[in-house]
C-alpha cells in the first residue's frame, strides 16, 4: 500500500515539474517572426558593403525610385517592429538606429524594400509620394542630434541608393515639420548631411 502511494506522489510530482516546466518554456520564447519584421545590416563600415539591400525579393524596377525622404521617428528609442506596432505595420523602407531599442547605426530593412512597396506617411504627412524611399531615423531631433555612427549610417545608405538608383542631391527629402515624425527635427545636421552626400 505504501509503494502504491509513493509511486502517485512520485508522479505527481514528476507531472507537476513538467507542466511547469513547459509554460515557463513557452512564456520566455520568442515571439514569431511576422510577415512585418525586419532584416538588418549592423557591420556595415563602407559604402560598398550596403550592396546587399539590392538584393531584394521583388526585383528593382529600373526608374521605379525618384525621391528619398528621411524622417525621424520622434522617440527617444525604438526598432522596426516596435515603431511598426503603432500603425499595423512598419510604413518606412528602411529604419536606422540609435543604440536603444536596436544597435546604433543599425540599419534594418523593411519588408516594403523587400517587396518594392510603397511608403506609408509618418504621423504627421498627409500622403507620400508613391515613388519616395522613405527611411525613418530613430531618435527625437527636435531635441537631440543624431548619434555620430547613425549619422554615419544615413550618409552611407542615401549615398549607396543615390548611386545606384540615379537619385540626386535635390530629391532627397529632408522636411521641416517641428514635433512631429514626418519631420527631420531642428537638431539634425542638413548642411553637413547634404555636403556628404552625391550631387
């Protein structure tokens, strides 16, 4: 009778371990990956290594990309999923960030680059144009300035699509909409940034 009885505590016990086992388990697993969620490029030092956010899904039509439009997000830190869970998706083709929420100069590629769809407006813009290769910034630069591998980072994207897509100096977009996402923020560096980059 005794046997008996230890064998149920036993496994009882055993059950119990297990069971809780699992939904700990399953509670500290990631959470899966969503047709919305990003690549990334984070060692990148030369231009010549962006080569790879050509090589996307849907091929790269041949004048399809006339502008490019650079925003910031308007928060202090953030990532392509999370600046993509307030509007139901990421709208931006490419997020670039800060060293909070995702690694400094880390560019992660949207799946719109991917597929070659259009941009959604940030908060704040009305529309955008179908032809703009918007690219979001993560920071506030109404009342900070971007971080100098960030910086970097903008320089070496815009560049590396200017020269491969044809896109000159004048039609890359940097827009002055104070407090809000759809504007580049009165502390980022425009002269400095647009003398870096193609004409």
């Amino acid at each position: 009778m005794k046997k008996s009885h230890r064998k149920v505590i036993v496994f009882s016990t055993l059950l119990g371990v297990l069971t809780l086992t699992s939904a700990l388990l399953m509670a500290l697993a990631p959470a899966p990956i969503v047709p919305d969620a990003a690549t990334s490029l984070f060692a990148v030092d030369a231009p010549s290594s962006l080569d790879a956010i050509f090589n996307t899904h849907t091929p790269i039509t041949a004048g399809r990309w006339k502008y490019i439009y650079i925003h910031q997000s308007h928060t202090t830190s953030g990532n392509a999923i999370s600046l993509g869970q307030e509007t139901g998706g990421l709208g931006d083709h490419f997020v670039i960030g800060n060293g909070d929420g995702c690694e400094d100069g880390e560019i992660q590629i949207g799946q719109r680059w991917n597929n070659q769809q259009l941009a959604l407006p940030p908060a704040g813009a009305s529309k955008i144009d179908p032809a703009c290769i918007s690219i979001c910034l993560v920071g506030d630069f109404d009342h900070s300035v971007p971080t100098q591998i960030q910086f970097r980072r903008i320089t070496q994207l815009v560049s590396a699509l200017q020269g491969q897509l044809h896109i000159a100096n004048d039609r890359v977009l940097l827009i002055d909409n104070p407090k809000t996402p759809s504007g580049i923020g009165k502390y980022f560096p425009k002269t400095a940034f647009r003398g870096q980059l193609l004409p």
